[in-house]
C-alpha cells in the first residue's frame, strides 16, 4: 500500500517560476490537504479538499492554487515562486471527520526558492 | 489559530513514562482531543484521540481531565524512537474541519 506519495522530494526554483507539487493517495480518501512548514514551526493549512471538484482556503492560501479533479490526486501550483515560498510541503488525507480519524501524510517535499 | 498550550519542550529518560501535557480550555462539547508526533521532519503520524473517557492504545494512553480543559498523552515506556515533536490537536468530530497544528512539544528522550 503506497498510502499518501508526494513528488518531487526536493526541488531548488528560481524566483518567478512555476511548478507544481504532486500528492496522490491510493486509500480512495475524500478529503486532502496541504500544509506547509518552515524551520521550527508547526505545519500551516494552506488549501484542503473535501471531495473531488471541491476546494477550500487555509490559513496561508496566498500565491498557492489547487484543484481537485480526481479523488486521487491533488496538486499544489505555484505561480510565480518567492523565497518565503522556501518551505517543506506536506500533503495529508483521510476519510471524512466522523468516519475515520486518522489522517495520513506524505513524506514531503522540500523546496528551496532562490 | 490554535486551540491548545503545549510546553515547548520536555526530556524524558529512556524507559521512563513520558507525559505530555496540554491545555485546551476553550474546548467546546463537540470538540475531540487528537494527539499526531512528527519524527525527524517526516510526515506526522496519527497516535490517538478522545472525547472526555480515557483512551489507551498500542502506542500511548490519553487522560482528559473531568473538565475537559487539559490532557495528558502518556507514552509508558520511552525509547529513543520516541524522540519526536508532539502535537495536540482539538477538533470537531464532523462536518469539513482540516487539522490546524500549533507548534507542539518537543521530547527528547535520553539513554
């Protein structure tokens, strides 16, 4: 079982480019979601998913855009990337609250923005 | 924002219990106590959760006051791969709420 499988796992960008993190999850969850963490911090909300086609804001949504198209995946944009963008990336999902209360997480991508 | 005090950071000796204290005084009656730790930048991972009973499980116990204000995750018998950051978490028990994480507890344990 692959669980939760982010991609790249490290990636250096230069400041004003583009590009997307992976999340796919073969548990066939319905939500997903994305958290960012800077040295020292906890992990930051930064968009979630409820269900395929449906979308919401966390608390640091800015200069990030997501979309959910298949239960599967869930990909992170950035677009137009900015050193404080320079952060760990992890992607979570889980069954709905209520259902299950466990969430997992991928392995995470560290991006470095120069 | 977070809902919940946690000590910044706390030692444990190697076989010793470890517990983890955390406050929620602003809990509301349909909010549940969750417990996630991160080891070593990796992905968290899920440990426990509770209403207002107890809980044990293969990997911890969970003691929430009768008030609800305050829990404790107790890890019975440490071992360096407990070492870890310690995130308690309240949250409703339905409806489309993410996991909001604050900064946690970090433990140490030493041989």
């Amino acid at each position: 079982n692959a669980g939760v499988t982010q991609t790249p796992k490290f990636q250096v960008l230069k400041t004003g480019q583009s590009m997307t993190l992976q999340c796919a999850q073969d548990m066939n969850h319905e939500y997903m979601s994305w958290y960012r963490q800077d040295p020292g911090m906890g992990l930051r909300l930064i968009h979630y998913s409820v269900g395929a086609g449906i979308t919401d804001q966390g608390e640091v949504p800015n200069g990030y855009n997501v979309s959910r198209s298949t239960t599967e995946d869930f990909p992170l944009r950035l677009l137009s990337a900015a050193p404080s963008q320079t952060s760990v990336y992890f992607c979570a999902s889980s069954r709905p609250v209520g259902i299950s209360t466990e969430a997992f997480f991928g392995q995470g991508t560290r991006l470095t923005v120069v | 924002d977070a809902k919940t005090t946690q000590p910044p950071s706390m030692d444990c000796a190697e076989g010793r219990a470890a517990n983890l204290p955390c406050n929620h005084s602003t809990i509301s009656g349909n909010e549940y106590v969750y417990w996630y730790r991160q080891i070593h930048s990796q992905g968290p991972q899920y440990i426990i959760h509770g209403l207002k009973n107890n809980e044990t499980n293969e990997m911890a116990s969970l003691i929430i006051t009768e008030d609800r204000k305050s829990s404790t995750l107790i890890l019975p018998h440490a071992t360096l791969r407990d070492t870890a950051v310690y995130y308690c978490i309240v949250r409703v028990f339905s409806g489309n709420t993410p996991l909001v994480f604050g900064k946690g507890t970090r433990l140490s344990v030493i041989a």
